[in-house]
C-alpha cells in the first residue's frame, strides 16, 4: 500500500513543487489585480489548492498520452505508467478524482467561474496531444498554464474584462520562454522520436526566442498594470524579474542539458518576484 502510494505521489511530481507553482503564481496575481488587494481566504483556499490538483490531473493525462514516447527519453523513462508500475486505469481514475476534487472548489464560487473551467479543462486534455501536430506544442501549454488568469477575474468580478485576456498573452509568452529551456534538455531524444517541440522548431535561434519571450512577458505585464498598480514597489520587482531573466538566457546560452533543466526549475522564482511585487502595491 505504501509503494502504491509513493508511485501515485511519483505520477503527480509531489517532489516536484515548481510545476503548480508555475502555474499558481500568475493566478494569485490575478487574484490580487482583480480584487485590489488581498482576495479573501475562500478565494486564495480555492485557487491555490485548486491549482495543486488541476496540475496533478494533468500529470496523470500526460503520462497516459505520453507513455509511448516517454520510454525513449532518458528524463522520463521510469515515469511510473511508462514503466508499468501504475496502469492508464489507475492513472486516469485518478486524475479524474482530482480534477473532479478542483471542479468542487469551482463549484463554491460562482456561474461565470463555473463556465470558464470547462474551457480550461478542454484545454489541459488538449496539450498533451498537441506535441503531435502543432510546431510550437509551448503556446498550447501556455493558454493552459495561463487560463487562471480569467477564471480568477471571474471568481472576483463575475467577469472576464480585456485586462485579464491581456494578462494570459503576456503569461502565455512567460511559458513559452521557460518551457522552451524545458524542451531544450530534451532535444536529442525529441527529434530522435519525432515529438515537435519549440527549441527544434526555433533550431539555433532558440535561445534568442527565449530572451525575446521573457522581455515580451515583462513588458507586457508592466504595461497592463502600471495603472492598476502604481506603487514603485511593483516596477523594482518587474527589474528584479528582468535580472532573473537575464540570467536564465546566460545559463541556456550553450545549450547544455542541465543547465536548461537548472534555468527551467527557477522560473518560478520570477514568478513569485513579480506577484510579490503586486501584493506589495496593492497593499501600499
């Protein structure tokens, strides 16, 4: 019973934090800038738990759709459904479990919440096949990771306004950049096996495209909130976001496995360094 569980905590990369915290931070940004400040419990409880499991679900959806492939990839081939240890039944049932778990805390919110959560699940059962057919697999992920941004516009306003849409395009450039590092540690196998990814449709302009996705991200999100939040405090963490980029391009720039890997694990530290700079405003 006790491996069972340690292979189920395997399948949903509990050891793994920086994946739900990607996505978490750009939704509790949100949070903040649609509420102007601090949201209230229920609504930080929701999003945040909310997003633990929605990540989770997706783990379980993408190991089912990727075991074939992922066998052939030296970072993924113990994952336990592409080793057999776990079966697609056991992995689908539950992902099915947590996501119906996060479809609850929707429930707790509101109408509009509820609709735009059937989007976002379309899209999380969509990326996982998008590697297939789509060049740059990174942009479908980016709307994925992204979609946080409207849901938590409409648990606050019971509405989606074009500042939140705004937002998503300029996360979605974010995901690109630091999934793009991601595809970079796996190029060999990749190509190899024939998955499209961004770092071998970008080919050698990979790092640059990632250098010019961060610089979009950050001047897309100063932009959009420079009247919503005007506090100083909120353009000296989009500069320290900018440092961390930075860096990130400079770890990338030979192209080396773990180096990619290294720059894709910190990525969410800008991302809590740029939702500290807004709570930070707000609560100025």
């Amino acid at each position: 019973m006790n491996h069972k569980i340690s292979l189920y905590l395997q399948l949903i990369r509990w050891n793994r934090p920086a994946g739900w915290l990607l996505l978490l931070w750009p939704t509790l940004s949100a949070l903040w800038v649609a509420s102007h400040g601090f949201p209230g419990w229920h609504l930080l409880l929701v999003f945040t738990l909310g997003t633990i499991l929605m990540r989770s679900a997706g783990c379980c959806i993408n190991d089912v759709a990727d075991r074939d492939f992922d066998r052939h990839v030296k970072r993924t081939a113990q994952r336990p459904v592409t080793s057999g240890q776990v079966s697609v039944k056991e992995a689908l049932t539950l992902g099915a479990v947590l996501a119906l778990l996060a479809f609850g805390l929707v429930l707790t919110t509101n109408a509009v919440t509820v609709a735009w959560s059937f989007a976002a699940l379309a899209v999380t059962l969509a990326y996982p096949y998008a590697k297939r057919f789509v060049s740059m697999p990174q942009a479908v992920l980016g709307v994925a990771f992204s979609f946080g941004i409207p849901m938590a516009f409409a648990a606050v306003q019971s509405r989606v306004p074009l500042l939140a849409w705004v937002l998503l395009l300029g996360n979605l450039f974010w995901v690109i950049a630091y999934d793009t590092e991601y595809a970079m540690v796996d190029r060999d196998d990749d190509l190899r096996i024939g998955m499209k990814t961004s770092a071998i449709t970008l080919g050698r302009f990979d790092v640059a495209a990632v250098l010019l996705s961060y610089l979009v991200y950050l001047s897309i999100w100063a932009l959009a909130l420079m009247d919503q939040a005007q506090a100083a405090m909120y353009l000296i963490a989009i500069g320290a976001g900018l440092l961390q980029a930075l860096w990130h391009v400079w770890l990338i720039r030979r192209r080396e496995r773990e180096a990619c890997f290294k720059a894709f694990r910190l990525n969410h530290w800008l991302g809590f360094t740029v939702f500290a700079g807004i709570a930070l405003a707000y609560a100025g």
